[in-house]
C-alpha cells in the first residue's frame, strides 16, 4: 500500500468519525453538517490548486492539493459517497479512452 492509500485511508476514517460530532469543536463537523459549505470549501481550493500550478508553484500546488484532497473527502462523506463506490467508477473506466468516455457521459 501506497504512503498516499494510507494517508487517505487514515483521513477519511477521521472525517467518518467526525459525522454528528459538536460542531462547536470539529471544523470536520462544521463541513459535514452543511454540505452546501463544505462544497463552497472545496470549490475555492481547487481555484487555489489550479491557480497555484498555473503560476509553477509547486509547493503552494503541494499545500493546496491537500487542502483539496481533505475538503474533497469531507464533501463525499458529507454526501453519503464512500472512497469504494468512487474507486467502482474509476475501476469502470479503466482501459477507456478518457475522451469516449467523456463523449459517453454526454450522450454522444
């Protein structure tokens, strides 16, 4: 197992853990209680990733694709999607041209 399975494995049961947790004391729970937040949360991280590679900063790309990765996991727990259910779709478009893929989600 990867050191990045393993982190993400250990996070997302802290996150899992934090659901119905006080709200007063966990900014996890904050998140979890209001998925419209927590996906707001997430949203601005990723502008902060995409602005930070597009400026070639790779420790700030580095620092905000954790914060991504943590706000991304947050989002999904808070949704009621499990990292398996995500890992099913990646499974299913293994071996799948990334742009048929693509063209299949839209419907052609």
């Amino acid at each position: 197992m990867s050191r990045f399975t393993e982190v993400i494995g250990r996070l997302s049961a802290t996150i899992e853990s934090r659901k119905g947790g006080d709200a007063s004391t966990s900014y996890t729970a904050q998140l979890l209680a209001d998925i419209d937040r927590a996906a707001k949360k997430m949203g601005e991280e990723a502008v902060e990733a995409v602005i930070a590679a597009a400026q070639g900063d790779r420790d700030a790309l580095t620092a905000e694709s954790a914060d991504l990765m943590y706000h991304w996991l947050v989002l999904i727990a808070a949704a009621g999607v499990s990292l398996d259910e995500v890992a099913e779709k990646l499974e299913a478009r293994e071996g799948v041209s990334g742009l048929a893929e693509k063209a299949a989600r839209k419907g052609g």
